[in-house]
C-alpha cells in the first residue's frame, strides 16, 4: 500500500473543512493543495451527464471534473476538491489560469469594446503585440508579424508566407511532429490516432525527415542531418518552401534534439532557400527557462511561431518572421475575422509584463532542478527509460525490454489525477507523462505535486 500522505499533511479532508477555508483566502493558500473530497464529485458527475447529453463524444477529457475557479497554482472544482495543476492547459496558462493582471487588462478592454475585426478598423493593441513580438522573437534582422487565433492557423499561415515568397510547392516536417487538428496541419503531424485516424486523405506535398533525439542519439545528429540531406536530393531542394520543427516536440514526446541538429537544420535551410520555420507554440514564452526554446539552441528560424501561452488564456497566435518574407504575401493574403481579437491582445500584453523582469524565467529554470531531483532517481526503477525537457517542460518516459509502455504512463497518471495532481500524457506511443506546471507555481505546492506524482509511479511500478 503506497502512503500518499506527504509532507503537508493528507491529501484528502472533510468538504466541510473545505467549505470552512473557502471563507479565509489566507487559510487557502496555505492548505488548498491538501483538500480533496472525492474526484470526481457528486456535482461534476452531474455536470458529466449533461456533457455527454449535449457534447459529441469526439472530444477526450483527461479528467471528468468541472473547474470554478483557480488559485495560482490551484484548480478548484465545483465541489470543492483543489488539485495542484500541472498541465496548464496544455502550456496555455504559464502564468497562471486566474491572473490578475491578464484578468484587469482584458476586463478593461471588455467595457471598451470586444471587436471589430482588424482588417476593418484597427486597435492599438493588435500594432503593440506585433511590436513586442518583432522585438523580442530571435533573429538579427528586421521582422514583421501577422496575429491569429490559434496554433495550427499560425502554422497554415506561415507555409502560406513560405509559398507565396519562395513559390516552391514542399513542405518537410519531421518525425514525431504535432502542428494541429487542421487538414494541412494533420498532414505535418506525425502522431496517426488520435489526429489523423479516418480523417484522409490529407493534403499532399509533405514530406517527413528524421530526427536525433538526445536520449537516443548518442553519436550525434550527423546520420540523421544526413538522411534529410537524401530526402531533399531526391525530391528537389528546390521544391521545398519550407522546413518545419519544434525545438523542443511537445505532443511527440518532450523531445530534446541532440546538440547540433538544429543548427544543422537551420544550415541546410540556408544553403537551399528553404524557409525555416520554427514552431514554438508549446514551448515558448518562458516555458523553457527562455523567451523562446530556440535560443538555447542559438539558432533563429525565418519565422517563428507563438500561441498557447501567448494569449495568458485567451486564444491568440502569431507568425513573427523576416520582413521581405512576411511582406511577401499580396494584400489581403492573410487574416481573419477573430484575428488577434483586442481582448486577447490586452491578456498578450499583461503576459509580456509579467516576462519583463525576468522571474518567471527564472522559476522555470527552478521548476527544471525540483523535477531532476524528485524523477531522475526513478530511471533506476524497471519500466521508467527516461526523464528529459527543459525548464517547466518536463517528462518521464516508461519504457522497459519489450518497447514503450503506454499502460504504465495511463495508470500512473491516472493515480496521480485521482490524488489531486492533474498530469497529462503525450508521445506517439502514449507512453509519456508530461509536466507543464504554471511558471509562478510556488516551491512547497510543486514539491507536494511531485511527491504524489513520485508516490503514484512507484505503486504503479511495485
């Protein structure tokens, strides 16, 4: 029987207990992460039959309980149970999924006005995201920026910028890729159910490359930039419009490439004309200890990709690139009716204060230790391959003699959402477990997190 108790006291008390801290926000914040009831409660599972009256069963939820309202690092359901989160909706609230000044900003540009559409009349927050973006995306060159909604429009738009300047046909994305939900971009995602699974046919002219991943690369990244160099000789470099790749792949598996595949990348790119294009839709605005996961690389793409944590909640995204390829495009080319929505763009600003002094940066880079010295010790343990990632960007694998263990990754996961602590899982073969805590999470609360995470592997592996 593993002792989920640690050291803050039992993860489960009383709802009454709970209902008498709801009335002193100081007691909350100093005991919210211990209160669990039941998961999920009775009101979610009431709300869960409606869900499946009303919501077609196509969308997968990872944990039937419905939110009221979150606290820093907290989620709070509506019966009361707070669960330490670590998934940030997908990276989407990196500083925090109630913060006020993402909330002030946004609730002030709500009494002015909700929309008018940009390519109508025009706003100012829309030129000062842009600007914020221009200045602070990597790459020593003038850039211009166009803002959308969400990731996979930023993704379709920028081969759109690549074709339009190179009128080259090509695309090259790279094994374990995920770029979107999108016809085009499920063709550039690698990872089959559930994505692509009896959605084709999907669109032609994309090309998969391999990659070098670190913890299987122990040679290097030479084979594999020389596999791509093949590919490109085969099909014509001169056909290709852009070269597609996260610097740190998310969905595929929290993927870290070995030293020199990027740069390797970015020179082929050169050498060719291809545009590259670098997707930091995961992992960028802070989430890597960076603005940006490419500058630990050193590396800048012809353009770069934001969104998810970009909006502080708010679905926002941007393509930030060159500006002889950005201004490539004819006018009206690209745009959209909820492009770079003004609320949206006040909640980009607040996020933009929030980087500025430079802390959140840090916690991240924080973050990174507390997971290595929690998780690192459990390599050891039969069926865990792995732990990897950068900053608030972290994973365990499970993985043992007879390949990946996606039944390991579930149920672990499983065990540690039941206990209070939401996980997500990810990789092509659903054998990963990810974290993407907030950035502001406090020290104690992540600690307690990764000791329930820590106790749930090991009765998973016992």
């Amino acid at each position: 029987m593993v002792d989920f108790t640690t050291r803050g006291g039992p993860m489960t008390v009383t709802s009454e207990l709970a209902a008498n801290q709801a009335k002193d926000p100081a007691a909350v914040k100093a005991t919210a992460r211990r209160l669990l009831t039941e998961l999920p409660g009775p009101r979610s599972r009431e709300l869960e039959a409606e869900r499946r009256q009303h919501v077609t069963d196509a969308f997968g939820i990872t944990l039937p309980v419905f939110i009221d309202h979150a606290q820093d690092a907290l989620l709070v359901d509506v019966d009361g149970n707070h669960l330490i989160d670590f998934a940030s909706g997908i990276a989407v609230t990196s500083v925090g999924a109630a913060n006020p000044k993402v909330a002030k900003r946004a609730a002030a540009q709500l009494e002015r006005f909700t929309h008018t559409c940009f390519m109508v009349t025009e706003y100012e927050s829309f030129v000062e995201v842009c600007r914020w973006l221009n200045e602070h995306t990597p790459g020593d060159f003038e850039k211009r920026t166009a803002l959308f909604t969400t990731g996979a429009e930023a993704v379709e738009n920028a081969i759109k910028v690549a074709r339009s300047a190179t009128r080259r046909p090509n695309v090259l994305v790279f094994d374990e890729a995920y770029h979107g939900r999108t016809q085009l971009t499920m063709a550039m995602t690698a990872k089959e159910n559930p994505y692509r699974l009896n959605f084709g046919p999907l669109p032609g002219s994309v090309f998969r490359g391999p990659t070098a991943p670190a913890h299987t690369s122990p040679d290097g990244p030479g084979k594999a930039l020389e596999q791509i160099e093949a590919l490109l000789a085969e099909h014509g470099a001169e056909t290709f419009a852009a070269m597609v790749i996260e610097p740190i792949q998310g969905e595929g598996g929290f993927i870290v490439q070995a030293p020199g595949f990027l740069e390797g990348i970015r020179e082929i790119a050169t050498r060719h004309g291809i545009v590259l294009v670098i997707d930091e839709i995961q992992a960028g605005m802070g989430r890597t200890g960076t603005l940006f996961a490419s500058e630990h690389e050193g590396i800048a793409g012809d353009i770069t990709l934001s969104a998810k944590a970009l909006g502080g909640g708010l679905p926002l995204s941007a393509a930030t690139g060159r500006a002889e390829l950005m201004n490539a495009v004819h006018t009206g080319g690209l745009g959209g009716t909820y492009a770079g929505n003004p609320v949206a763009c006040e909640a980009a600003l607040a996020v933009f204060e929030l980087l500025e002094d430079g802390k959140l940066l840090e916690n991240a880079t924080a973050i990174e230790a507390a997971v290595r010295r929690r998780l690192e010790p459990l390599v050891e343990l039969d069926g865990v391959g792995d732990v990897r990632g950068r900053g608030a960007m972290m994973a365990i694998e499970f993985r043992d003699a007879s390949g990946p263990r996606k039944d390991l990754a579930t149920t672990a996961a499983k065990a540690a959402n039941a206990h209070g602590v939401l996980t997500l899982t990810c990789g092509t073969n659903g054998n990963i477990i990810r974290l993407l805590p907030p950035l502001g999470i406090e020290a104690d609360v992540l600690d307690e997190g990764l000791a329930v995470l820590e106790a749930s592997i090991r009765s998973v592996l016992s």
